[in-house]
DNA sequence: TATGCATAACTAGTATACAAGATATTTTAC
DNA sequence: GTAAAATATCTTGTATACTAGTTATGCATA
C-alpha cells in the first residue's frame, strides 16, 4: 500500500509533515471499540457497579489517593474514570474539597423511568412490525432462560437475562442504540431498585409478562405489545415516600 | 486533643484521621452545580461546539499539543475535555495513535430522531396535562420571539429560541429532565442539520409548527399537541443517499 | 526501480510533583 | 470557658516528565 497511490488530490498530499487532513487511519478506525485495557476503564467499571449495586452508598468519600493504593497505579487514570462518573451524575466532585458518591435524585429517578417507557415502547411497536423469526426466537430463547433462572433462584443471572430481554427487543426494533440510551437511564433507577426491592419471588411475574409481551410481537398485534410491555414497566413505578424516612442522606429530594 | 466536642456519635469519633463516613460536607453539597470555570471546561465546550457545527470537520485530527498551545495551558485538561468528547462519540481516540473527530454514524442519527420523538411525545402528552397558565404564557412568548427573529433573519438566535420552545414543553410536561436527554441525543443529529441544511426560508414553518403545538396543548386536545409534536419533527427526517456520494468520509455506515 | 527493514518522529497513556483551596485542628485572646 | 484566629493537613486541579505503542521516513538491498 505504500506503493499504491490512492486517487486523492494533490492538493492533500502536499502536507507531509502532518498526517494528511481528514484522513483517520484506513486500517484501524474503530478497533478502539475492542474491550479496551485501559486502566482507567477498569477503575470505572468497578466503581460505577459498586455505586449502582449500592456497595458503595450514597454520601460515601471517594478518595482518589486511596483507590491509587488499592489499584497500585496512579493518580491519573483513577482521575479520569471519577470524571466519567461524575458525568453520569453518579458521583459528586466537588473542587479543593472531595468527592462523594451522588445521592439519589429522586426527581431524575421518575423522569428516568417516564423516559424509559417512551424509548420501549418506541421499540416493542417497531419490533412488532420489523421483527425477524430469528429474533424472535432468540427472545424466546432468553425467556426460557430465565424461566430456568427463576427456579434455580440466581437473582445476577436473573438480572442479566432480564436485560438481555429488553435489549433484544430494541435489536428486533432495529434500534439497538435506543438500548445503551437506555442502559445510561437505567443507572439512576438500578441503584433505586437495589437498594428498595428485595425481589423475592417477583421473577416469576417478570417472566410471564416477559412472556406476554413476545407473544403479543409474534402475532403482529402492536398494540397488545406496547400495553404488556408498559404494564411490566409500571412495575418499576417507586414509592420513595418510604424510604424518606429510612435513609434520609441516600437520597435528594429537592430539584436543583 | 479535641477541644471542642460536637454532638456526635462516639462510634463516629473513632474514625479521626479521615472524614466522618456518609458525611458529605454540609454546607455546600452541590455549589458544584454553578458553571465551573475549570479549564477544561472551556476546552471541552469549546471543542464541543466546533464539532456539532462542523466547523472540525468528520475525520479531522485533533493533537493534544496544538490545542494545549493555542490555550495557553497544559495537557491534562485538555485530555479531560477530549476524553468527555470521545464518551459522546464525538472524537474517536485510538491509543497511541491520534484522535479524530467522529464521522457521523447514520444508524445512530436514524435512532436520535426515532429516540427524540418518543421523548417528546411524551413530554408533550403531559404537558397537555400538567401545563399551567404561566407555563403557556412563557411558550406563547418564545414562539413570539421567533417569530420576530424570523423576521429579522438571525438565524442562530432562532435555533436557539427554538430549542428553548422545545425545553420549555418539557419543563411544562414536569419531565425537565428529559430535556437534557435530549440535548444529548441531539448532538449527532445536529452535526448532519448543520452540514447539510441551508434552512432557509423553513424558519416561519417552524414557527408556525410550534405554534399548533401550543394550540393543541392549550386547549387540552393531547392527541392533536402530540400530532403537531411529530408532524414537526418529522421534518428533521434525514436523506442521506444524496450526501452519501458528496462526502462519503463525513459518515459511518456500516453499523459498528 | 521496487521491496523489505531499521530507525526516527510522533501519538496517547501513565506517573509524579506541585499549586490552590477547603476543612479540621490547634492555638491564642478575652 | 468560649470564640475567633492561626495553622496544619487534608482534598482536588494542573503542569510536566516519562513510557510505550504507532506511523511515517529513509536506507539498504535485490
């Protein structure tokens, strides 16, 4: 290929010195999207799960100096993935001073769960138009899996498979980035959940409503779709007048 | 040592060297919120900004170096901003390569519009419920504001004076919230908007548009606000075939 | 001239040192 | 004894030096 000239002008191969303008490297553009190894990635990662499984509780100091020791690298990386976090609103840096883990706002968390139902039931009624034999029988499949998830009793699996469901619907609406917006909207409300819901034999009923909502995309009836699928996710509905009194200092109340 | 004891707990006391756990700072738990003048915020809004309105270019490069010159500053905030950017996948970053500004994805940009005009739809839906009477006062005067900057012809005040009409329905909906989920979603689609709308002459549609929403929302009719809601950002629906020939390395294609 | 390889120049990732502000502690004044 | 001021010790923000990998360049070789 150094032989090959491509057909460019030549006015972008006068600049030599630089890499040629506008030209990304041909060969590798998004391999970056590989899992990366980045150190910075993994600190993310296992702080952003210790947040939103409620390991790490709202209010909680987070100490750069102190993940540095535990991880055994530096400052930077450790920097970098608090960023991120704060971004996500999961974490609140405040400059000079410290960083907390964020308490829950329970404003964003209705807001969150409003959001969440439009975007699904964008996809269910697209999937119940576009969706494919093949995709419906890989939601099939997931739901068996949690069938026999629910009667071995592992919640994470249960959990995971659970996702895996509604992602598979949003990939059958042919909208699956609608699912990873959903994935970011779902942070606030999983620390919610984790934190309230035991969940205790509760995995049956999302199984059969599950169920009824792939049952409803297989005949074609769009409507029924949408209705099944908003009925499960009312499910999700919070009472957090509860809780208000429980553990005051894990959540916000007042609209900024 | 400790002079002067404060009421708490003595299980609370044994912790001396670090802060008291759970604690975040009283005083100001969320001062935060005020516009940060860290630098590399500036960068990051700076950079932010160039992209949406393509005046960087999809596939132009962006060195660390160059910018941390031009801003008289080092590299660690610059690096900050870029790593924000690469997180809205507005820069991609190849490790130990260089970084690029992101060719826009049109699978992501067909979904933005799908995902926005599920948002608003319910946003609009519950504004027709919730609105009150100064809410609807408020939008009557922004959509009277475009329309005498339509007049005028200022086309950056109209766009956004229309993002404030659309902000503004959402506040009025109680979901604010999901505003600025928008907002995020509608970077990528802005990118395409700028490249390739000259909009001229569509600002009075717009405003007419707006105009049958409020209408709608005023008299209660939800169905009819959501309607006028999609009619209008139907218009945002994209054809890419003609661009794809005119500048096929401005877009990504193929789905990752 | 064409091809492969060594090398140089560049990139982002990381480590570390220092600066600036916030909080906690101690000292001092009354 | 109380309160206010001075000080020590935290924290995050920033700058800079260094590391490691990638890409481009030029040279040797056929």
């Amino acid at each position: 290929m150094a032989v090959s000239l491509n057909e460019r002008s030549s006015a972008e191969l006068k600049v030599r010195k630089q890499r040629a303008p506008n030209s990304p490297p041909r060969g590798a553009p998004d391999r970056h999207a590989g899992q990366a190894t980045r150190n910075s990635e993994i600190v993310y990662r296992d702080l952003r799960d210790a947040i939103v499984d409620v390991t790490l509780t709202p209010g909680t100091p987070l100490v750069e100096k102190e993940i540095t020791e535990r991880y055994g690298i530096s400052r930077t990386p450790v920097r970098e993935a608090i960023l991120r976090l704060a971004e996500e609103q999961l974490v609140d840096v405040i400059p000079k001073s410290g960083t907390f883990v964020a308490r829950i706002p329970v404003a964003v968390l209705h807001e969150a769960i409003v959001a969440r139902k439009a975007l699904e039931e964008a996809c269910v009624r697209e999937a119940t138009a576009k969706a494919s034999k093949s995709q419906i029988m890989e939601l099939r499949a997931i739901i068996q899996r949690e069938y026999e998830l629910c009667a071995s009793g592992d919640e994470q699996a249960f959990h995971d498979a659970d996702n895996a469901f509604h992602a598979g619907v949003a990939a059958a609406s042919g909208y699956p980035g609608i699912w990873s917006m959903i994935e970011k909207i779902r942070l606030q409300v999983e620390r919610y959940r984790r934190l309230t819901l035991p969940q205790t034999g509760r995995m049956a009923l999302i199984v059969a409503e599950h169920a009824s909502v792939l049952d409803a995309i297989e005949r074609g009836d769009a409507e029924a779709a949408v209705a099944a699928m908003n009925n499960h996710l009312n499910k999700l509905q919070i009472d957090i007048g509860t809780f208000r009194d429980l553990w005051p200092d894990y959540f916000l109340f007042d609209k900024k």
